[in-house]
C-alpha cells in the first residue's frame, strides 16, 4: 500500500525543481521517505532530492519501490489546487490517484525501465559560498540579456557573477559582508550555461540560501533547503544540483 499526502506548496517546488532538467522523472520509495534523481538529455546538469517522511502529514509506504511520472502531467494536476492545500497520493494498479479537496484525478504511470536514473558522483570543491538566494538571482537576471554563460569567480574576499557579450556587459559583485559564508584560499574561476542556474534559481521558491561549491573549470555543486513552514522541524527537503562549465574558448 502507497498513500502519502503533502502540501501542494511542497510539491510544487519540486516538480518544478525536476522540470529544470528533464519532463519524465523516477521516483523510489521506501519507509523512510522519497528520494528522486534526474539528469537532463544532454548530460550537463543533474539533480537530486530527498524528501524524509516527517515533512509529509501521512505517510504510508508498506515497501520499496519505484514509480516513474510525466513531470509535466503532475504540474497539470497541481495547477487545480491552491498553495494552502494539501493533496493526498495513492497508488492503483498503474495510475496514481490524487485527492484535492473534493476534486479527484488520476494519471498513469510510466514504464520505469523507459526512465533513467542517473548515479549522481560525490563532485565538490573545497572552496564554497554560501548566499541569499535572492542575490543570486538578481545576479543571473541582470545577466540574462547579455549572453548564453556566466562566468563566476571566488576569492576569500568577494563573490562575483558576470556575464559578457561584444556590445553589454553585466558583473554583480558581493563582498564577504554581504555572505552568509565563505571559504576560498585562493581566486577560482569557471563559466556555466546561465539557462540551466536562471531556471534552478527560479524554481527555488521557499529556499532562503544556497550553497555553491566550484574550482576552475570543474562542475559547480548547488546544495539547497526548501522551507517547510513547520518551525523548528528537524527534517526539511534538501537537494542536490550539478552543473557542467563552460569551457572558454
């Protein structure tokens, strides 16, 4: 038996979270939550998220398995509810039924063997910045009209975003004081694809913080925490985010 039930919020985020990289997705269960990975067609960014039983209002999971959804079908059945809502998900034969209110609706599950399940590697640096949300995202939106890549540089002093063209130009800089944290020994530098970060930075609706792990050219690492709303709840939804550089010509 497979019955859960979590607020529409929550699950929002994270439908919105995978469809960053991909529009099908695997889902694996077990009696201490729900974990799902995702890596998009062309193998530059990948993403992981946890979701631990305590952050759902029922949970009910007898035994480990895998369902796999149409990313975008499940953002079409959370569009008829509202953000305060709660929705409860159970499991018939090959459909998962979804209870919101006193609206019912059911969708059919993928084949799981057509859904790949990406082995997410142990990739980070040593250098980190841990910020606000909500600078960074000023920062990629600056930069969204100027080119296709940002270019992002660490130093134990500064943090800084900045994106190029022939005619336009665009750099946020933040200094140590603006930082929740950093750690940087010496100047690191890469280049990413600005859609992939815009459309992730995007997505994180509840996150406050994130923090970003790099060296030169070498893939950037986004960890995040979504925000519950419980308070003091020891247990959140937490992710993963991997991003290929940019190599500079």
């Amino acid at each position: 038996m497979m019955r859960i039930s979590i607020s529409v919020k929550n699950l929002k985020e994270v439908a919105d979270l995978l469809n960053t990289v991909v529009t099908e997705a695997k889902f694996k269960l077990d009696k201490t939550g729900i974990s799902v990975k995702a890596v998009d067609p062309a193998h530059v960014a990948m993403i992981s998220i946890d979701l631990p039983k305590d952050i759902f209002n029922e949970f009910q999971v007898d035994e480990e398995e895998e369902i796999s959804l149409d990313v975008e079908r499940l953002k079409a059945v959370i569009k008829l509810a509202s953000s305060s809502d709660l929705v409860t998900i159970s499991k018939e034969k090959e459909k998962l039924k979804f209870e919101i209110g006193n609206i019912v609706k059911s969708i059919s599950l993928l084949d799981n063997n057509s859904v790949t399940t990406p082995r997410i590697p142990q990739i980070s640096s040593e250098y980190f910045v841990v910020l606000g949300k909500s600078d960074l995202e000023k920062g990629l939106r600056a930069a969204e009209d100027v080119s296709d890549a940002i270019r992002l540089t660490l130093t134990d002093s500064d943090f800084k975003a900045r994106s190029m063209s022939d005619s336009e130009e665009s750099e946020m800089v933040l200094p140590k004081d603006m930082l929740k944290e950093i750690f940087c020994k010496g100047p690191v530098k890469s280049s990413y694809p600005l859609e992939y970060l815009l459309k992730l930075v995007k997505s994180l609706a509840s996150a406050d913080e994130m923090k970003m792990s790099f060296k030169d050219d070498y893939p950037l690492t986004i960890e995040f925490t979504l925000n519950q709303g419980k308070g003091n709840a020891e247990k959140h939804i937490s992710g993963v985010f991997l991003l290929a550089p940019r190599m500079e010509q």
